[in-house]
C-alpha cells in the first residue's frame, strides 16, 4: 500500500460492488459534461521537479465526471457523477504501466443507470482505466462555480481544484508535462488544493494537496 501524507478526512467505503452487464453499443445522445483529474504528480512544473516525481510517484489518480446532458440507449444520465480511482505500477504517462481502476458510480442513480454508466465509462476509456477491478455505489456530490470544482465522495475521497492564476499554464505550454488520462476539450491545469483516494479493493490510501497536480476541462461523446 502506498501512502502519501496531506490530512483529508477519509472514511470507510460504504458502497456495494455492482456486476456491470449492459449493451455497450447502445445509442449515445449528445453526452457531455466537466471532467476533473488530479494525479500524485505535479502536471505542471519545472523540469528538475518533474524528473524528481517521475521515478518516485505519480502512479495514482482520481477522475471525477459530472455529465450534464445526454443519454445512451434512453438512458438519461442528466446530472449524476462518477468517479474513478486509477493505480498504477509506475507513473501513469507509462500507458504500459498495468493500471487498475475502481469504478465509484453516484448512489442517486437507478440500476439502469449504472449499469449503462458502468458499461460507458468501460468501454470508452478502456485505456485510461486499465483493468476496472470493481464497481461500487457511493454518495457522491459535485459543484463547479466557474473554473473551481469541488467533489466529495463519503468514505472514499475528495478533491478541490482551482484555476492557475493567470492560466499559466497557456503561457507557459513547455512546463505542462502530461496529458490528461482522457480526451477533453478546452483542457487546462488546474491548483490541487485536496484530494485523495481511499480503496481497499485497489490497496490505496493517498492524498496530496497545494500542487499544480490537474487537469479539467469538458468531455463530451457524440451522438
């Protein structure tokens, strides 16, 4: 188990496996929402820092999606999240690295629901999540106020995330040293002031915080 230090409270996870089963090739109607990913690793950074973490850490991360509109097969995903927690054997800009998620789908979401979250997320980004070891109910809540996100996710984790002053990292694109786990658009870092994740199913407890350590910006799937 792997432990990085920045005090969070965390509690036990509360949330029941889910077996995913769900037609994957089902319709998809215009889904699109905000995405937020913070690693254990700085994204943006000098060089001497980022060639110090890239050995060390940043073999973990968390992954929050808040969809906003659209649907899959009629399925109408309106307003629920999903996190995800991913691991890995070495740092994540390693696509090789042997990653392993834990699927968190928001507890206000029928069965349908989650079965078709379940089977989206899987099947559009296989390559991000790697092996998806289980897939778990959990209260889960999310708020944006322009270029500020905050989640929480009771008993398993957390995350807060600001815009860089100034968006530096535009004026400053040679210091961005990763791209994000997923495709998005109108991509930017952003300042970690908390996050963490906590999983027994993956072997995890880890929290890093006050570092330029994300990315968000807008997912989205087409019809």
């Amino acid at each position: 188990m792997r432990i990085l230090y920045c005090v969070i409270g965390l509690a036990a996870v509360v949330s029941t496996p889910v077996v995913a089963s769900a037609d994957t090739t089902a319709a998809v109607a215009g889904l699109s929402g905000d995405y937020v990913e913070a690693r254990t690793a700085s994204v943006f950074a000098g060089a001497c820092h980022y060639n110090g973490e890239l050995t060390t850490t940043g073999r973990d991360a968390e992954i929050v999606w808040h969809f906003r509109t659209g649907a899959v097969g009629g399925v109408d995903l309106s307003g629920l999240n999903a996190v995800a927690a991913v691991t890995a054997e070495d740092n994540l800009k390693d696509e090789s690295s042997g990653r392993r998620a834990v699927l968190f789908i928001d507890n206000r979401a029928t069965p349908v629901q989650v079965r078709t979250l379940t089977d989206l997320l899987t099947a559009s980004y296989r390559n991000a999540l790697g092996r998806v070891v289980a897939v778990k109910r959990a209260p889960i809540t999310f708020t944006r106020s322009k270029d500020s996100f905050r989640m929480t996710a009771k008993g398993i984790g957390s995350l807060a995330v600001d815009a860089m002053p100034n968006h530096e990292c535009c004026k400053q694109p040679n210091l961005v040293w990763y791209r994000p786990l997923v495709e998005i658009a109108d991509r930017r870092v952003g300042f970690t002031r908390e996050s963490g994740i906590k999983d027994g199913a993956l072997g995890v407890s880890w929290s890093k915080c006050n570092q330029n350590t994300a990315f968000y910006g807008t997912f989205s799937l087409p019809e």
